[in-house]
C-alpha cells in the first residue's frame, strides 16, 4: 500500500475492560487437526467475543 496515498494512521481509541479469557485444549492430535491450545474472550453476561485459534 502506498503510503503518500493512504497516510497510516494511529489508534482513535484504547481503552482496558474486564473480559473473561479461556483456554482449552481443541483437535484430535493428526495432521488435519492438530492438538493446540484455543484461547476465547468472553464478556460477563456469557457473550463470546473474540478466539484465537492457531489452525
């Protein structure tokens, strides 16, 4: 991407918040699904809402 055409920008906002974070082990432990370690954020009233899933 050129960058005298679209200027990069910084963060308009951050803030910290309290999430529920997870980790679990997934997969069966083949090729096509290897064991690994998922970790979920969650919100305090059950809503999930992000997952890191290195497959």
């Amino acid at each position: 991407m050129d960058t005298q055409k679209y200027p990069r920008r910084g963060t308009d906002s951050a803030r910290v918040i309290r999430v529920i974070e997870t980790k679990a082990a997934r997969g069966l432990g083949t090729e096509e699904d290897p064991m690994r370690v998922v970790i979920q954020y969650w919100s305090f009233d059950g809503r999930l809402l992000a997952e890191n899933d290195s497959k």
